[in-house]
C-alpha cells in the first residue's frame, strides 16, 4: 500500500516537456504488469530535495525480471541492446532509449559493492511498498523513497546529494525510518558509511541501530 500520494503540484518542479515524456513512458508500460519505479534527479526534485540544475534524463528502476519485460516493450527509441553492465563498483542489467527528447536508462538488479559494502537494490520485496505515488496529467508512477537515495549517495561519495536528501529526510522522520532501517539491515556497510549516516541523521532509532552494526 502507498504510504501517501505527492500532490501533482510538485509536478511544476519539473520542466514540462520532462513531465510529458514521464507521462508517456508511464502510459507506454501501463499493460506491463511489473514493478519498477522512477529514480535520479527526477524523483528527487519533485520529492523537494534541492539540486543544482534541472535533472536532463530519466533513470528507471527494476528487479532483473521486471527489467527484461519493460525491454520488451521499449518506450520511445531504443538506443541499445539491453545487457549487463559492470561499471566500476556498480553492476546491473542495463538498457538505454530515448522518449520525447530525453534519453532514458533503465537499471535492472542494480548492485553497489565497495570497500567492504554490499548494496542490492530489491524493488519488489524492499522499495515498492516505500515508494511513494506522484500523479501525472493521465497517470501516476511511484518513486524511490529518499532513503535508497541517501544511501546511494553515501556510497558513490556525493555529498552535494547525500547532504540535501538528509535535509528533507530530517524533516519527518518517521516517513523514513522504517524503510531505512530495512535497507540497513538487509544490505551490508563499513564504519565509515554508517558513521557518516549517524552524523547526516540524528535519530536515535537510528543511531541504536548503527551502533549495534559496529559492534558485529
């Protein structure tokens, strides 16, 4: 069940040609009846987390199989064959298109493994039941929750992003947690990480939870 629907106000943080092609690629999966859900800078902004510029393209996330069904059924332009990517510390299964102009990635069974951390991204079973609804013109699509998103960042060294995000995030704590607590416990983490996430978020559930992680 979604936990809440973002008010299609938010949609006017985006450019309105962005929000047509998300329009359109929602409406192009519409018959595909797997999980996936929008991620990036699009599901930032829209979620209020302050970035730099206006996002330029649209990251889509999936489990591996959902992945391979969406390929099938290609929005847009497809760019390339879809295959598996290994890209420095991240490895997934990986496609490319283009729709209404903007190019479009989708990421499927995404892995981060570096320095002694292990992150799976689990649509299906983790993510979705966090994902929170935004409302198009004639649709909806889910979004990633920002905590997959703060720890995405931690993990890829971006504190511009990993900072904004815990800005928002300490704002309504208990929106968050929940789905935090999951990811931290389902996925593994070095000290480092799980430090600087105590510093980002002052929660005491939270930080229970990182100093029971250091102790293992």
């Amino acid at each position: 069940m979604l936990k809440e629907a973002i008010s299609s106000v938010l949609v006017d943080r985006l450019p309105h040609d962005l929000a047509v092609a998300l329009g359109s690629l929602t409406e192009s999966w519409s018959a595909v009846p797997v999980p996936w859900m929008l991620g990036g800078s699009c599901a930032l902004l829209v979620q209020e987390v302050e970035l730099d510029r206006l996002p330029r393209d649209i990251d889509i996330y999936a489990d591996i199989h959902a992945a391979k069904q969406l390929h099938a059924h290609s929005p847009g332009v497809g760019i390339d064959q879809q295959q598996v990517d290994r890209s420095g510390s991240y490895v997934s299964l990986l496609s490319h298109y283009e729709l209404e102009g903007f190019p479009v990635e989708l990421v499927g069974g995404f892995e981060v493994l570096c320095n002694g951390a292990l992150y799976r991204l689990e649509v299906e079973h983790l993510l979705w039941s966090a994902g929170i609804q935004l409302d198009l013109e004639n649709t909806s699509l889910r979004l990633m929750p920002l905590s997959h998103e703060l720890l995405f960042n931690l993990l890829r060294n971006r504190p511009d992003r990993y900072q904004a995000i815990a800005d928002v995030m300490k704002r309504d704590p208990q929106r968050h947690i929940g789905i935090l607590t999951k990811l931290l416990v389902s996925n593994i983490w070095n000290k480092e990480q799980l430090d600087k996430l105590g510093e980002l978020l002052p929660w005491p559930e939270l930080h229970s939870l990182i100093r029971m992680s250091n102790e293992i």
